[in-house]
C-alpha cells in the first residue's frame, strides 16, 4: 500500500491548479505532454523477454493506469486498477472558486482515505508542495520541482522530517520522460516505440536493471 500510495503522490502532482474554468497555458494535457483534445488514457504493461524482444505473456503485468479530462483540459479522475479490472486507489481533485487546492485520495481496499492540500504552487498552476492528511492528521508532505514546460523534474515525500522517497525525471527534447531515478539507485529508461496521427507515443519500452516491460498507452480523444 505504500508503493503505490508514493507512485500515486506522483500523478497527483499533475493536477497542479488547473482553472475548472478557463482555459490557461498549463493543464492536465500539458502535464501529460498530450497533443490534441484527449478524453481518456490507458496505460498498461507487459513483460517481454529482454534478449529476444518478445512477450513472455499476454497477460498484462501488475496494475494498470486510467485518466480523465474534461474538454477543457483539466484531469479529473487518476485510477489505479489490478489485473481483474476492479479499482484499487481512486483519486479525483478538489476544485475551489474553479481552482484546484487539493485532492481526496482513496485506497478502495483498505477503505483509507487521504486528503492531499496543496501549500505551494509553481508557475502558478503546478502543486510545488503538498501535505496528506489522513483522520484529519499529517501523515506525509511532498516536494516537487518542475521545468519551465511544466513537466516534473524531482519529487520527494517526507514523512514528519525524515526523506523517504525520492523521484527524479529526465525528458528528451520533445518533453518525453526518457529517464527516471528512484531513491537514487533505482533507474528505469524508457524509448518510444510507436506514436499516434496526434504524435502521442502509444508504445515504449521501460527498463529497470534485468525487467524489461512494453507500456501500451490507449487514447480517446474528444
């Protein structure tokens, strides 16, 4: 459940403080490094055998990813949902004065839930620092510094004063993530594959030490 709370603190970030109303240079798509207007991402995985490239099952690998954006842009709904199809953390924005300060964060099965505030906000739009309340108590902040296209370049959660995770982010020149470090021994590389008619990737690869996985991102578009 702490994984993927921490991976969640992640997406969670790029909800930055979307305007519910207006239409601004930074929203979900940017965030998202999304061309065109997109309705719905899916984002699954697959093992593939790293010496011969081929799958070694058709069976998707761990949980997947589905987001939700208005046509406006704005992210409205991140899930993280297991191999049967049944959502297992659920996050949706807290919108105030059409502004987003925050986000309830739910761990379907364990029947948690966090309350996530925004404290600090870069280029106006992105969630710089972030405090998670659970039963109305601080359990855990987070730090985020960003580029100046908007995209994520570090986060790190605290718990109380002490570090416990730690997320950096590489990008190519066309704002693909190409790089991530975890913890600072953890490096996972990706290269794209495939691209839609929108030049949004729709296949890459993902390494991390021996695992190579294939990602499959499936778009809708309003």
């Amino acid at each position: 459940m702490k994984i993927i709370s921490v991976i969640f603190v992640f997406y969670l970030s790029f909800w930055g403080c979307q305007s519910k109303n207006d239409v601004s240079e930074f929203n979900g798509w940017t965030s998202h490094n999304l061309n065109g207007k997109v309705k719905e991402i899916t984002i699954k995985s697959y093992k593939i055998d790293s010496l011969n490239g081929k799958p070694i099952s058709k069976k998707q690998y761990g949980f997947y990813d589905y987001y939700q954006f208005s046509p406006s842009g704005d992210e409205l709904l991140y899930n993280i949902i297991d191999e049967n199809d049944a959502v297992r953390y659920t996050g949706t924005p807290i919108y105030t004065d059409g502004k987003i300060t925050g986000s309830t964060i739910i761990h379907v099965q364990e029947k948690i839930t966090e309350k996530w505030v925004i404290k600090k906000y870069l280029l106006g739009f992105y969630g710089g620092e972030m405090e998670c309340y659970i039963d109305g108590k601080p359990v855990k902040k987070v730090i985020n510094t960003i580029n100046k296209r908007g995209h994520q370049t570090s986060m790190k959660v605290f718990s109380g004063d002490k570090l416990i995770y730690e997320k950096n982010f590489e990008y190519d020149t066309h704002e693909n993530l190409i790089k991530t470090i975890e913890n600072g021994t953890k490096i996972t590389m990706f290269t794209y594959i495939k691209f839609d008619t929108k030049n949004n990737w729709i296949k890459r690869r993902a390494v991390t030490d021996d695992e190579v996985l294939v990602n499959e991102r499936s778009i809708m578009y309003y």
